[in-house]
C-alpha cells in the first residue's frame, strides 16, 4: 500500500511528503462484576499521509502541510483526488520555511516490552487477575471493567529517504469502584500501561477501594483557607508537566516561554527537593521519523534542553528530539509517613485537574481529600484548590515512595505549602 501511495505522489507531482503506516492487533475484554460479559479482536490498518507544498508568499520561502488518512480498502482513483485535495489544501498553509528530516532505511525494532514475550490474551489474564486482586467485599467492589490489550506496528517513511520501522505493545483499561454504605457511589479509575506492571495496578486498585469507601463517608468541604497540601499520582505528574511544557520548541518559539539553557527554573532559593526530570524515549522514533533516545530536561533544577518536532526546532536553531510523552523523576527525601506527620489536606481525587503551563495555575474541584488536623484523618469532598508552582516550587519535599503509569515514573506524592483551598466559612 507504501508503494501504491508513492506512485499516486510521484504521478500528482508531490515531491514532498511523510506516510505512516500503522498496522495494530488488539483484544479487548469487558467485565460486569467479575463476569467476562464480552471479548473481541480487532485488527486495523491505516495510512496517514503528510503532503508539504514550498511555495513564496511576499518574497519569503513557506512550507505548507496538510494531512490525510488513506484506508486499505480504497481505490487508486480515491486516494488520487484525496491526495490532491490535501496538496491544494496544503498550498493555502503558510507555515515559515523548515527542512524536512532525512534518512534511510533502518532495521525493524522490536519491542523490550515483557508483554512482547507472550499472546496479547495471555497479557489480558494477568492485568485482569490483578485488577480483581482486591475485589473480595460485598460492600466495596468492581462493579464494570474494560481492559485492551494491543501490539502496534508502525513504519514511517519520507521522501528524504527515512525508512524506519518498530513495535510497541500497550495494557490499558477502565474500570468503576462501587461502595454502597453508608451511601451508594462510585468512583472511575484508568491505567495504561507499556510493560507488564501487575503489581503497580495491585496498588492502584486497593488504593481506589479505599478511596471509594472514604468518599461515601466524605459529607462536607474542608474550611477555606490556606492549607499544606499533598497531591499524588497522576495528579503529580500534571504538576511535573509544566516544566516539560514550559521548555517545548513550539512554547519557546512563540514566546510564551521566558526560559533559558541553564536557568535556574526551579527557582535559585530551593528549600525542598531539587527536581531532575529525564524524558524518557517510549518508542524509538517519533511520528515524523526522528531518532529518539532519553534525555535530561532539568538536573539539579537548571534546564539542560529544549526539545520538540523539525518544524518548531528549526525555528529556534536547535536539533530536533522528537515529542515526548514520558518522564521519570527520581524519588524524593521524605517517606509517606514523614510527609503526614504535621497538618495535611491530601487531595486524592478532582473532578478535573489541571495545571495550566503558561500561568503556572493549578486546580481543580476536590471530589475526596483527607483532611489530617493534627488528631484525625477525615475524608471531605468539595471546595477547590487554586495555586500557583512559580509560589511553592521553591518548598515541594516529594516522597520517596514511587509511582509508575506508561507516561510516568517518580515520587508518588508531593507537599505542598500555603495553597488555597475553597470551601465552607
């Protein structure tokens, strides 16, 4: 199918363009209860195809683009007019000049994955007797389950001679704890996983069980007021986010970044744990045929790199590292029980949290936080939490404990001081 988009390129006179041919297996799982109420295998292949058009617009070189997706079942005809439709879409883009990336053909990667080693059901089996290790109560429960297994094949190919090609191998799935005392609820949990990670979801699930007890027993916010507070999980990893957003070409590139190679962005009068963030390269090669390998975006809290795709790495004169979507952070000085041992409010779960990289805000509504006042630990659920790392970055002590997804891997909670919180006078 490479070869038949090629030739419809060739003969519409496209002599710039990028296909990504991704060919992917997967079996999916869906419980009620513990019960496999329904499992299917779908297997599906695809073509995305990039077409760039140089073209000069007032004296100065642009570079349009646009992309298609080319199905198996089309016709030649088909893929000619879609083609050309994306060449005449992408002569109307004025994109700034960039150089496309070059190459050659390169051996198929396989994946390291430990899920690489067995059937795709085999690696459903685990995750599942996993998920359900905790689920052993008439009272707090599993009560629906989705889980995917799924093997993809990728090759990239580009006119400037790039042939590369790999596998990668993911487990992902959702699943909702029901407590039905003292009130009925139910909280939704997700995971993802890209090698085999039974005991992380162990924790995961016996976490969300307590969770979901907690929050049928939660009835009132927290006072407002400022308080100490510790986020963990994915909650963290948004936090870490910023860093990683605030250093991306295309952020630097447009502005909206005032960083620096070797700034202190941290802070210069850290008090808590300095940060070391590595980005970490899950898949061999980025989407556009870019080598990919781990890289250190801060040490000791000084940036080290930008990093991003050919076109806004071209635009601020730096190699191109491909995007990333995984970070590991080595763990901190302080255990869980250090971390609680003075007055906490632990946010748990939000209705939406978010960390907005060019403010530095975060927040988000509390749907269950335990509130430690130096006596007891009581679940509320309510109010919301409104800070700003540029104000507490310099003062953020992380656990020593860990926590890992696909995207993460790093202290599984950090404090936090003097953040506001809404909620009841």
């Amino acid at each position: 199918m490479i070869e038949q988009i090629r030739a419809v390129l060739q003969q519409l006179g496209i002599a710039e363009y990028r296909i990504v041919e991704s060919v992917q297996e997967s079996v999916e799982s869906f419980f009620v209860r513990k019960k496999l109420d329904l499992k299917r295998r779908t297997d599906l292949t695809d073509y995305s195809v990039v077409v760039f058009c140089p073209h000069e617009k007032n004296g100065r070189q642009m570079l349009g683009a646009s992309a298609v997706n080319i199905h198996p079942g089309m016709e030649t005809e088909e893929i000619t007019e879609t083609l050309q439709k994306a060449y005449q879409a992408a002569a109307l883009v004025c994109n700034e000049y960039y150089e496309l990336n070059a190459g050659e053909k390169e051996d198929f990667v396989a994946s390291n994955s430990r899920f690489a080693g067995q059937s795709l059901e085999e690696s459903i089996r685990q995750i599942v007797e996993a998920l359900y290790a905790s689920d052993t109560s008439e009272k707090v429960f599993i009560n629906s389950a989705e889980v995917f297994a799924k093997r993809v094949v990728r090759r990239i190919v580009n006119s400037r001679g790039v042939d590369v090609s790999y596998e990668t191998y993911l487990v992902s799935g959702e699943y909702v704890v029901q407590c039905i005392e003292p009130r009925d609820v139910e909280t939704y949990h997700q995971f993802s996983y890209d090698d085999a990670e039974p005991d992380a979801l162990r924790q995961d699930v016996a976490e969300a069980f307590t969770m979901t007890q907690a929050r049928a027993e939660a009835d009132r916010p927290p006072k407002a007021g400022e308080y100490t507070i510790l986020l963990s999980g994915k909650n963290l990893q948004e936090i870490l986010q910023y860093y990683c957003g605030r250093s991306s070409a295309g952020v630097i590139y447009q502005k909206y970044s005032n960083y620096q190679i070797g700034d202190h962005v941290q802070g210069n009068a850290v008090q808590g744990d300095v940060l070391t963030i590595y980005m970490k390269a899950k898949e061999p090669y980025s989407d556009e045929g870019i080598p990919m390998k781990d890289r250190t975006l801060m040490e000791n809290g000084a940036l080290k790199m930008f990093h991003g795709g050919l076109k806004y790495s071209y635009y601020i004169g730096i190699e191109p590292t491909g995007d990333y979507h995984s970070i590991s952070v080595p763990v901190g000085s302080r255990t869980m029980e250090e971390l609680k041992a003075s007055p906490y409010l632990h946010i748990v779960s939000f209705s939406d949290f978010q960390m907005d990289i060019l403010s530095g805000h975060f927040g988000g509504e509390i749907r269950l936080a335990f509130l430690y006042d130096g006596e007891k630990v009581t679940p509320v659920t309510g109010g919301s939490v409104n800070g700003s790392i540029l104000e507490v970055q310099g003062n953020m002590t992380f656990s020593k404990e860990r926590y890992r997804n696909d995207q993460y891997e790093g202290p599984y909670a950090v404090r936090m001081e003097n953040v506001k919180v809404a909620g009841i006078e």
